[in-house]
C-alpha cells in the first residue's frame, strides 16, 4: 500500500485537473505573458507587480479571477504589455510598449526611494506563460521569479549603489507535436539585465528596436532617473513533453537524503512499535491470567485493578477537553481527505491557490465531524448540556483562527500588501463560517446526542479514591514533555523541508512523503500515548483523560520551539514580518496541538475500555 502510494505520488505521475488541457500554440500566435507578485524572502510582504511606480504597465489593468487561496497567499495576476508572438525568429531586442508609445519612465521622489528598498530587500518578479511560473536563467530548481535588481559598493563610496534590471531575456522553451505543425510551452525562463540607454530623441513610433546601449547598469542612485524597459524573446525546441513540464521545479538537491531520512524515520518507528506492543501484551496478558484466576478473589488487588471504580469518573473541565477533542477531529479529516487529494494530483501547481483553497474549504465541511466528535466525547464525560458544548466547538478555535488572521491582515493592509484580504473576501470567509461551518457543526452534534452513550464497563465510586504519591517520572508535567518528543521526531525532517518550502517561496509537491509522515505521526501519536496511560494507572493514577490528550499534544510544543530556531535562517528584520511569522507558526502549532492530542485520546479511550472489560471485577 505504501509503495503504491509512493508510486503515484512522485513528480512522475503529475497530472493536471479537468480544464488545464495543454494548448497548442500556432506559428506567430500571441503568447500572454502575465505578470504576478513581487515578494522576498527577507520581509515574506508580497505586493502586486504594479505597485512599482516604474514599471510598465497596460492601458487598462486587467486582474484573472482569483481563488480564495490566491487571495491568502498574495498572488495577484494580472496581464502585460509584453507582446509574444510564438516562434518569431526576429530575435531582437524590443522596447516594450502599448498603443505605440514607449515604456519611458522617468521616476524620482518616494518612487525612486521605494524601489531602492525593494532591491535592498532582494525582492523577485514572478511572472507566468502558459501557467508556468518564470525561472530566473541558470538559477537553482526549486526557485521561481528572478531579481528585480541589484547593488554593489563601488570603491571610495560609502553608499552602495542601486542597479534595476530593466531588460530582460525570455527563453520558452516549446516541443513540437508529432502530428502537425502546432507546439506547446514546456518552459520559461529570463536572463535580467541592467542596460543604460542613450534615450534622448528616442521615439518608438519610427524604431521599435533598442536604442544604442551606453555600456553601463541602468542605476536607481540618483534623485531621478530615466528608465527604458526592454525584452528579447528566444524560442528554443525542447525534447520535454507537456506533461513533463513541471518535473524541473522540483529537483532538489537533498532528495536523496530526504529518501534517506524518511525510511530511516520509518523503519525506526515501525520497530519501535512492534517493541512496545509486544511488551505490552506480554504484560496485560500476564496481569489478565493473575486478575482472571479462579482464586483471584483471594489475592490482593494491585496496579491498574485498583482504580476500577474510578477511572471513568469524569474529568474537571469536560467541556474544553471535548471543544479540543472535536477541533482535532475536524483538522484530521481535513489533513487526510486534502493528502488523499494532492497524492492523487489533483492540487496541481497549475492551479495556483488550489491547496490552500482545498484546505480552507475542507476545514469548513469537515466541521461536521468536529460538532460530531465534540458532543460524543462531552457524553462520555456526562455532560448534560451539549447544546453548549456544540456553541464552544463551533466558534472557539475557528474563532482564534480568524482573530489572528485579523490582526495580521490589518497589519498587511496598512503594509499596502497584495497579501492584504479585501472586504469582498472577508465576507466570503465570514460567511463560509457562520452559514456553512457552524450549521454543520450543529446538524453533526445533533446526530451524536441522538446517539446512546456506550456503557462503561465499570461501575464508578461515589467516593473517589486518593491517589498515592508518585514516583519522580510519573510527574504529570515531565510525562506530558517527554511523551510528545516521539510524535515531533516523526515529523521533524518533513517540517524542514515544508518550512523551507513555505518561507523561501519554492513549491513543495513532494506529497508521497507527507502522506508516510502522516501515517507515522498517528501511530506514533497513539501508541506514547497509550504506554503513558499504561504507567500512569499501573501507578494507581485515574486522572487519564487530559494526559491522554497532553501527552501526544505536547509535540506541538516542541514543533513551535522549532518553528523558532528556523526563524534564524531567514534573516527576518522588519516587524509586521516578524509578526506575521509567528503567527502563522502559532496557528500551524495549535492545529497540530488539537490534531495530534484528539489522536491520543480516544487512542487511550480505547485502550482503556478493552483492557477494564476484559477483566472480571468482584
């Protein structure tokens, strides 16, 4: 099953959704050249291409439809005045233009000290032809867009000095049909350059080619300066196919030693496993043939026997333990059912936006099961109202969520960023909650409360019984750290590469992986949890039902501290960044928090049930 599962997953099998069918180009048939963001890896603030006073824009600006996850992500595309006709041989350097005027911009003031900063800031032009993504020429696999400028320190000045590229070489790469003379797109790239023109006099509507280059960088330095945009455009046959196009973007380097890791992460824990249920069993077995004896009732009761009238006495704060239950449920569903979807191939990168769409969505729908699990568990802590509990469970860690996606996006917006959330989908969002979300998480619990609760298999005390003191390692704080160390070494290596991913602007389709690492994390998830369980009420403790959750949620714990150590390598300086950082580290911890420990609980549930009625009590 994992093989099959590795098989389809990898970059080989990469298929497209329903209405990404390759297009077939003819001779001097217009290419769109679309422009996006521009973002960098040292603010993480993406801004629309247009937002830079000094490029070239079209008469009239015209924005694709974007999908809800466009819109999180910045992505912003929108078309160009670059005019591409397919395999034209003229290989010329042009100036770019529209209605016959040139792209001449003269730029000064609060523009010029913008653009500066931009380059300062390293930032990158993302463009996209025929859905491909632009890769800047030579440069490594896994990285899209190319820089918009640069700047070095010239001897005996005490500023450096500040280069645009305001020209730049297209390179498409095309494959040619076998069966007629049509040809598709297999590949984009551009060579940016920085060229000073002789511009005075110059007038596009007699020459459409360059004018005469000085031999110099075109400089952004100066108080103001005259920019021309230019671009040649090479058509170069490749012996790529279509639907091998994308294989390119992600090559990486270390895959061998992410192969490496992940079998190694695999077969560790797997042994593992098969380690601690063997002693399991050999131990429950043991303790069911003394419990079970004919003369048991002569033997005195020790270990996990001893607590039998009270290990289904409810637990203090039932209602957010069975709210955190059902937020965890929701996340796993939503995890699983996206994982099956893009292992299958059909969240594309083609389809910009299209996995966090998935996720946002899926988030919504499955909070039926989240309304579900939430009144069942608060059931079997003998909660009465549910109709509560069900109100909790709808609005408390969607609401956490959306207060600081709230904050952040005020933050965003007063940035001026393309990743800012207008009002229209503000509304969308808000409505997807309350008029589709909340009403399943309603219409789930009222499924569960319908449902009979299942009868415990022992009866429980009216008088609780007090709980000897415990040995050091039983301490519940140093329980709970220690048993969420398993869960995070099962993820820790894929966390990398998904961080990297994430922050670096590359694309991570490596979703094979993902899948096995999911897998790993439950098993790892439910089995700490249950030998911490074991202990626990082998040392005559019965307040199982938060360290149950705690134990594997913990790991959630140390996935935050290592969200902090990555954040060193990013060389992040400015605030809104940082903040922006952060937050989305503390979101992704939290639903990991709820999602591992919802898996180590009713893991534990089970485990408790089988193990109390399995044994005759007196």
């Amino acid at each position: 099953m994992i093989l099959f599962i590795v098989l389809i997953g990898t970059t080989d099998a990469i298929f497209y959704l329903p209405g990404m069918a390759a297009h077939d180009y003819v001779y001097q048939e217009l290419v769109p050249l679309k422009v996006n963001k521009i973002s960098s890896v040292h603010t993480q603030i993406p801004y629309k291409y247009y937002s830079l006073l000094s490029v070239c824009q079209p008469h009239n600006v015209v924005d694709d439809t974007e999908n809800l996850g466009e819109i999180l992500m910045g992505d912003r595309i929108e078309n160009s005045p670059y005019e591409i006709p397919f395999l034209d041989d003229e290989n010329e350097c042009k100036v770019l233009n529209f209605f016959g005027k040139d792209c001449k911009i003269t730029v000064g003031g609060d523009a010029l000290k913008q653009l500066r900063e931009k380059i300062e800031a390293d930032y990158k032009v993302h463009w996209l032809l025929d859905g491909l993504p632009v890769r800047e020429y030579e440069s490594s696999a896994m990285d899209t867009g190319f820089h918009l400028g640069y700047k070095e320190k010239l001897a005996g000045e005490s500023k450096p000095t500040y280069y645009v590229y305001n020209h730049v070489d297209i390179i498409i790469m095309y494959h040619k049909n076998v069966n007629d003379d049509k040809a598709r797109i297999v590949g984009f790239e551009v060579e940016p350059k920085s060229i000073a023109y002789h511009i005075e006099n110059f007038d596009v509507n007699t020459n459409y080619t360059c004018p005469r280059s000085k031999g110099t960088p075109q400089t952004v330095s100066g108080d103001t300066e005259s920019i021309l945009w230019t671009y040649q455009v090479t058509f170069k046959e490749s012996l790529v196919l279509w639907n091998k196009r994308w294989d390119s973007y992600f090559q990486s380097g270390d895959s061998s030693f992410h192969w490496f890791s992940i079998v190694n992460s695999l077969m560790i824990v797997f042994i593992l496993t098969i380690m601690v249920a063997m002693i399991m069993m050999r131990a429950l077995r043991a303790d069911f043939r003394k419990y079970n004896a004919i003369d048991a009732e002569d033997s005195e009761e020790t270990g996990w026997k001893m607590i039998h009238g009270d290990i289904f006495r409810p637990p203090a704060r039932p209602m957010l333990l069975s709210v955190l239950i059902g937020s965890g449920v929701q996340v796993f569903f939503m995890t699983v059912v996206t994982m099956v979807f893009a292992v299958l191939g059909f969240l594309s990168p083609a389809a910009i936006g299209s996995l966090a769409t998935a996720l946002i969505v899926l988030f919504v729908f499955m909070a039926m099961f989240a309304g579900y699990f939430s009144t069942r568990a608060f059931m079997f802590f003998k909660g009465k109202n549910w109709k509560k509990n069900t109100l909790y469970t709808a609005f408390t860690f969607p609401g956490i969520v959306f207060g600081i996606f709230f904050v952040i996006n005020m933050f965003l917006r007063g940035s001026g960023s393309s990743a800012a959330v207008g009002l229209g989908s503000f509304a969308a969002i808000i409505g997807m909650w309350f008029g589709i979300s909340v009403p399943l998480v309603f219409w789930g619990s009222y499924f569960a409360s319908k449902k009979p609760v299942p009868e415990d298999p022992v009866r429980t005390n009216q008088i609780p019984r007090q709980i000897p003191d415990q040995i050091w390692y039983m301490n519940p704080y140093l329980s709970v750290l220690m048993g969420g160390i398993l869960p995070f070494g099962a993820v820790f290596i894929e966390l990398y590469f998904i961080l990297s991913s994430l922050w670096n602007n590359q694309f991570y389709y490596i979703f094979s992986f993902l899948f096995i690492v999911l897998i790993i994390l439950v098993f790892t998830s439910a089995e700490i949890s249950i030998v911490m369980c074991y202990f626990q009420l082998c040392a005559e403790d019965y307040h199982w039902w938060w360290r149950s959750f705690l134990v594997s949620g913990s790991s959630a714990i140390y996935v935050f501290f290592y969200s902090i150590s990555f954040f060193g390598q990013l060389q992040i300086t400015k605030f809104v960044s940082i903040l922006l950082y952060f937050a989305y580290s503390f979101i992704m911890s939290l639903a990991f928090f709820v999602l591992t420990g919802s898996i180590g609980f009713f893991s534990c549930y089970w485990f408790v049930r089988k193990i109390y009625s399995s044994i005759h009590i007196n």
